[in-house]
C-alpha cells in the first residue's frame, strides 16, 4: 500500500512538473474533481473550440486569425487539429489536422444522433458540417448549412455558438454584429435579416433547411447548452456598462432585453438585462467576465469565464417557470488560465481548452486540461438535475414542447392559450406567447375584445413577433415567414398607445423606437402632453423621441437635450421631472447653477400649488447630493436648514451632507430642528442606532421571523434616504439606483418587485448565501507575502495593475505580476450584520424603496 502511495505521489509531482513548464496550473477548489494538462504548445496554440468524434476521440479548433499580427509565423488559416493520447500515459501525444482552411472559426459540435459522423463548424460568417468519407482521418466532405451576409467582420460577434435541441435541430447563436446589416441564409434558402437589434438564437434542421428565430435580445449569446431536462442555456457576455454577465434560461419567442441600436453601455431606457422592461425575460444568474461556453456535466451546469480565470458551476435550482442558478467555482487560475470551451468525452471526462494569455491577437501559446471525478463517475442523464417545475411544464405545453422538450404536433386549445397570456410567470406567458405564434395568432381576439391588461400586453408581444417574422424572415420560397398585424401596424400601435395600462402602452413605445416608425411620432408626442402619463413611461417617450429624431445614441448630446428639457418652463412639469430623473449625476457646467435655484425654490401656495411642481424641486435636490461640487455643498446645507422650505426636500438634503468633513456636526444640529421629518431623518443618518431599536431580534438565518417582523408597509422617500446616506447601510457605496449611485455591484431599483421581497431581504439578513459570480470577492497572496482580500474592480495602469475594493470601502492596487494565488472566499464583499446598524423602520423603508 505505501508503495502504491509513493507511485501515486511521484505521478502527481511529474503533472504539477509538467504543469509549472506551461505556466502556474489552475487550483482545483472542489475535492470532488482533479485537474490534468492534457496538451500544451507548441503542440497545441490558441484553442477555442473543441468536441468528442464518433470515436471519442479530441478534435480542437487553432486559431490562426484572430486579431492576427502583422508578422505572426503561424499558419495562414485557422485548423482543427485531432488531438490524441495514443500510448495511455494520460497525456497527448498525436497531433494531426483533420481541417483547416478558415478564418474566425468559433464553434465545434458532434452532430446528433443519427448524424454523428458529422462535425459541425462555426465561423464568424457562415456555419458547415464536414467529415472523412475514407478513413484518413482528413475531412474529406463539406455542406454548407448557414450562410451570414454582411460586412461586419469583428471576429467573435458573429456566428459561434451552436447545441442540438431535444428534436436534434441545429441551434445556433448569432452575436450582436455591432449593429451592422446583416442576411442569416439556410441552406434551403430560408432566411432572416437584421439590423442593431442584437444578439440572437436561431435555430434550423440539421441538414441546414427552416431557419427561424427562437429568442433576442442578447449582447453575444457565445454558448449554447442543452441540460438532460430539455432546458436549453446560453452564455451572454455583458455590454461595456452593464454587468454582470448572463446564464439565461432561452425559451421559444423570448425577449432578454438588450439592443445593439441603443448603445453599448446597456443602460438606456428602451434596454433591460434582466427583466426590468415589459416583455423581457429576466437571467437565470449572473457570471464571470467573458463566459465562452455552457456545458452540461456532473449534475449541473459549467461555465468557462475567460475574463475571470475560472469555471464556474451552476446549480440549478426552480424559480417559477424557470431555473436560476446557484453558483460555485471549482476551478480558479491566474492571468495565465483562459478557458473557451468544453466537451465531455465519452468516459466521463472533461476537456477545456485554454487561450491562456489575456490578449485577443494569437500568440502562439496555448494549453488543453482535462478534469475528472476523482472518486467514482460522473453523474449522468437527469441525476442530479432539478425536475421540471409545474411552471416549467405549464409553459413547456403551451408552447407545444412535451416534458422532454420534444416538439408535439398538437397545441392547447384557444382557452387555455389565452389563459396562458393572463398568468402571473413571464415565462408561463412567453410559453402562451409562443403557442399564439405558432397558431398564427388564429384563436387571439382583438385588443379591444380582451380585459385583462396582462392579456393585452401579450398579445402585443404575439403580434410583434408575427410582424418581424413577416418583416424579417423569410421562408424557403422567398414568402414571408410571419403574418402582418390585421388592419396596419401603425393603426395597431396606434390603438396600443391609448391603452389604460402602462405596460401595453411601454411595449407600443418600445415596437415604435425599434422599428423608427416616424408616421407614429406625433402619437409619442401626443401622449408625452398628457397630464396622465406617468413617470415611467416619460423616460421611454423621450428616449424614443431622441431615437426617432437622431438615429443614434450620443451620450453626450442626450445629456444636453434633457438638460434643456427641464429646464423649459413651457414643459409641463412632469415631463421636465422624467428629464431630471434620467440624468445620472448633477451637471458640473452652467447648469449647475440653475439646479441650484431649483432645488432650493420655495413651494407654491394654494392655490397655485402643484405636486407635480414640489416633485421637480425635490428631485433637484436629490440630483444635488450626487456631486460634491462646494457650490453644491453650500447650496444643500442652506436648504436643509432653510425651515419655509417643505420637510421632505430638507431631508433629503441631509443626505448629501453625510459625506461632509463636518457631517456628525450638521446631523446632530438637524436632529434637534422643529420640523417631524428633518429630525428623524438626521438621527437615522447618524452613524448608531439606538440599541432598543435592535433587541430581541430573530436570528438572521429564521426568514420567516424577519418577514413577520417587517410585514408593515415602508416610507420609499424614507428608505431612498438610507439607501445613499447611512453611514451604516453604506448600499449607495457599491450599487446605483435607476443609473445613480456606484457601479460596484448591480443597479437595484426594482430588485423587490422583480426577484421578491424576501429575497432581497435574505440577501441584507444574509449576504454570503449567494454571491453573483461577477461579485466573486478573493484572497490575493502576493510574492512578497502579503494578501489582499476584496472584490476584483478592474484593471489598471495599462492592465498592469489591478483594483481591489475591500469590505470597509478602501482600495489597494496590486503588480498583477506579484499575484501568485487567488483563493476564491466564501464571504461577500457585501458586509454581514448590516442589520445591526440599521432600526426595523429602516429595513421596512429599505424595502420599499427597493420595490419601486
């Protein structure tokens, strides 16, 4: 036994040997797994994708021509390579091309079943199968299955991704080609153009014939994964200002929020990323930086995060009608570990391939690894995976899919279709949704026949999916592939916008803007007069305005056009109040001096007083303590101490005060003022809170307890006042709300609504539970001993350097070349116990600011 021990232990220190020649090998973090280099260069450079062929054995695209160097030595085109372990010591030594010939090739897929012999190949402009007929081991046969037409040539935001549904169609991602025009053709002809919408899934036969969208609104969907249950997954890297990156649940007519047309911050009002518009659908979970791929294994879902040096695995776990999924990471490296894709080999092993430098040009570096169980197998088919919820089920039936996600030839009846569009689960309306597309909308009554608003806002998205079908696509005879609105768009949209629910009428707005229907502008502008139009859907009016009358997304000239707008007297005054929300901090020009005068007017009288007028005057105000600007400082003090002025706009006030040198001072005057509203809200600004407030408490783990505790209603302006002023809650410290605040951790503004008010408070009570991948905090063990511990912010210093935000709010910057370990932590780097700091009417407050 101590022989077979001392064997053991001489194999393990040649790998770790081996290992170190190619770089510092990725830490494996999970006991349950053990990690090998399979390959490294020169043997194997630049990999992306990678499979298993019918025999099990290693197929691995080398990139030659991504961002290709000027006087790079490598070969002309990129290759996909066999690569092979031939003499059993666990470690490739055969490496042969069984392709080569093309340029950004992204993708590589075994064909399903039936079609195994095929291996599917993705590049950037067009999508084919090949194989060797004679044995050779040399692709001998090509089809072409997918052809994109356009001159957009950045090579990953293109075609890439690519899975087999549960019917073994060929499903494939589309990136968000920056915009540019573009034409998806099949093979039989079959097609779809598009322009600035965004990413996309498709999906066609495996032979390439009836090509048709499944889902959009993606950035660039880069992996695509099928679980045992049927579920299909992408990977969705994030736009430049809107983290974190997505796992979405894709589901048949879906719509994920982003658009191309907008920009690429991903923060303008007609995008959302999870969920926060009408009509789109929200992420399963969010990731590391730059996932490349999604892969099935083990029970659970892995992810390669090439910005974040790590795999993650994703647990999934019920949520309605859908899955979101709780996240660990098994395997983290250092800035020399790049994972793009994986492939899970026939004995149960799985293979990623690793770019390994940060730099997008090829390098000619470049290294393979393979992960296995340690003790045992693999779990396989459903072991281990959540069954379909009843949601899940419902949506699946509706959309004309069976348990096993299988396509059936019969759709429910009219009634429990149209029950479908009323239900309270976005994705149980998005399976009726999908059920009244493929129906042709035959059994959907008219918008003026239905009552229920829920109702009536799905019905739009039906007839707006029809229409881009009709508009978009076309089917293998050059027909269109959808159905025109009866009666005109434009009427249609028309009667949308006069609708009684804010949501029918968003989504109106939304359709108008995407499709720059100028016929449709003077209805916008229409309904922007209306005194009834509320503040939500002011932002989306005037963006589509500007969108409509520009064509583009100009940052800076958008600020100035609001600027402008609100301070227009002859606007009324709700629509210069939508203008000075969308602004995400003061003005530090000219027209800092005119929100200063606002903030600090006094209220009209009856009876000329308008609420509408004070809601303008106290949003200045609150624009105001986002700028430490001293005429600001100056300004806000006079108003909080200014007692004609109204209680609330004084409060808020005290707000911008708490970052102050002076500010224990200027609370603690303000705590004694006359006025009920400005007292209170100084001594909760403070930084204790009486220990009363706090006694006999529930632990932080018994929810049910809290939420009994906290079960009455909130003060939301109370609760904006703690969000970006206390000392103790610190929330405005790290996340935004509605654009303002730090973009440390993610905007919050309706996080209550959209995930649940007892989630959000879980998430207070008890922060580490769940941490987002994109919020993963680590131990940096630096070369001269030290270890830094934080969240990772960024990149500096020509990304030499690197930004880490502590618990407490300090940064240090580390030599990313001092950094020899990164331990991944079990804590958040939201602080535990913020609840100690805070009174239940705080919490209440909170929480209802949240829900807003």
């Amino acid at each position: 036994m101590r022989g077979r021990e001392g064997v053991g232990m001489l194999v393990v220190a040649c790998v770790i040997a081996s290992a170190t020649a190619w770089g510092t090998p990725p830490e494996v973090l999970d006991p349950r797994y053990g990690l090998e280099l399979f390959a490294a260069d020169p043997d194997i450079v630049t990999p992306t994708g990678c499979t298993h062929d019918a025999k099990g054995r290693l197929l691995v695209i080398e990139s030659h021509t991504h961002h290709r160097p000027e006087n790079y030595a490598g070969p002309p085109h990129d290759r996909i390579r066999l690569v092979e372990d031939t003499d059993g010591d666990g470690r490739a030594d055969s490496f042969r091309t069984f392709f080569e010939g093309t340029k950004a090739t992204m993708g590589l897929r075994r064909g399903p079943a039936g079609a195994d012999d095929w291996i599917y190949v993705a590049t950037r402009s067009g999508l084919f199968r090949i194989r060797d007929t004679d044995g050779d081991d040399i692709a001998d046969a090509r089809e072409t299955l997918l052809t994109l037409d356009t001159t957009g040539d950045y090579p990953h935001n293109g075609l890439g991704s690519m899975a087999f549904d549960a019917d073994g169609r060929l499903v494939v991602g589309l990136g968000e080609n920056l915009g540019v025009p573009y034409t998806l053709t099949a093979a039989d002809g079959s097609s779809w153009s598009g322009e600035g919408e965004g990413g996309a899934v498709f999906c066609c036969s495996a032979t390439g014939t009836n090509l048709t969208r499944i889902a959009t609104g993606f950035w660039n969907p880069f992996g695509l994964g099928l679980d045992p249950r049927g579920r299909l997954f992408t990977v969705d890297n994030d736009p430049d200002g809107r983290p974190p990156c997505r796992l979405i649940n894709v589901v048949p007519t879906g719509d994920y929020g982003y658009e191309f047309r907008y920009g690429r911050s991903g923060r303008h009002p007609l995008q959302a990323w999870d969920g926060e518009l009408p009509g789109t659908l929200p992420m399963a979970a969010g990731t590391g930086e730059a996932p490349c791929n999604v892969v099935p294994y083990d029970g659970a879902l892995w992810v390669s995060s090439w910005g974040h040096n790590r795999l993650e695995l994703f647990e999934l776990q019920p949520d309605g009608a859908a899955c979101r999924g709780l996240a660990r990471i098994p395997v983290q490296g250092d800035q020399e570990f790049r994972p793009v894709d994986m492939a899970v080999a026939p004995d149960g092993a799985l293979f990623f391939t690793d770019w390994v430098d940060r730099s997008y040009p090829v390098h000619g570096r470049g290294r393979i690894w393979r992960l296995r169980v340690q003790d045992g197998t693999p779990r396989t088919g459903t072991d281990g995976w959540a069954s379909l919820s009843a949601g899940e089920a419902s949506a699946r039936r509706l959309a004309g899919s069976d348990d096993q996600g299988r396509q059936t030839s019969d759709l429910p009846a009219a009634e429990v279709l149209r029950s479908g569009l009323r239900d309270g689960d976005p994705f149980v309306r998005q399976g009726a949704v999908a059920g009244m597309v493929a129906t042709a909308a035959a059994s959907l009554p008219t918008a003026g026949e239905i009552g229920a608003s829920r109702e009536r806002e799905s019905a739009l998205l039906v007839w707006r999916w029809l229409d881009d079908m009709s508009r978009h696509g076309r089917a293998a005879h050059d027909e269109p592939s959808g159905q025109a609105v009866p009666g005109g768009r434009e009427a249609f949209l028309r009667q949308a916008l006069g609708d009684a629910d804010d949501g029918v009428r968003f989504l109106a707005i939304r359709w108008i803007a995407d499709e720059r229907i100028i016929a449709l502008r003077p209805d916008l502008e229409r309904l922007l007069a209306e005194q009834s139009t509320s503040l939500r859907l002011m932002a989306g009016l005037l963006s589509a305005l500007d969108w409509l009358d520009e064509g583009k997304v100009d940052r800076e000239a958008s600020q100035r056009r609001l600027q402008a707008i609100w301070q227009e007297s002859s606007q009324s005054a709700a629509v210069r109040l939508a203008a000075l929300r969308m602004l995400p901090q003061a003005p530090a020009d000219e027209n800092l001096a005119a929100l200063v005068a606002l903030a600090a007017s006094q209220a009209p009288q009856p009876p000329l007083d308008d609420p509408a007028i004070e809601s303008l005057a106290g949003e200045a105000v609150r624009l105001l303590t986002t700028t430490s600007a001293a005429d600001a400082r100056s300004a806000l003090e006079s108003i909080a101490a200014d007692a004609t002025l109204p209680g609330s706009r004084r409060a808020d006030a005290l707000v911008g005060l708490t970052r102050m040198p002076d500010a224990a001072s200027l609370l603690d005057s303000a705590a004694a003022d006359r006025e009920a509203t400005v007292a209170a809200t100084a001594r909760r600004l403070r930084a204790t809170v009486p220990q009363a407030a706090t006694r006999d408490r529930p632990a932080a783990t018994d929810i049910a307890a809290w939420e009994a505790r906290l079960r009455e209603p909130g003060d939301a302006a109370a609760g904006w006042r703690i969000f970006f002023g206390s000392r103790l809650a610190r929330c405005g410290e790290c996340h935004a709300h509605a654009g303002r605040g730090a973009t440390i951790g993610p905007d919050l503004a309706g996080i209550a609504a959209r995930m649940g008010r007892r989630r959000v408070l879980e998430s207070i009570l008890q922060p580490a539970k769940e941490v987002g991948p994109m919020f993963q905090p680590y131990a940096l063990h630096l070369a001269d001993g030290r270890v830094v511990t934080g969240l990772p912010v960024g990149l500096t210093d020509g990304e030499r350097r690197e930004r880490i935000l502590a618990a407490d709010g300090t940064e240090t910057v580390v030599e990313l070349l001092s950094v020899e370990h990164r331990v991944p932590l079990a804590t958040s780097i939201m602080p535990s116990g913020l609840e100690a700091g805070l009174s239940d009417d705080d919490l209440r407050d909170l929480l209802e600011f949240l829900s807003e």
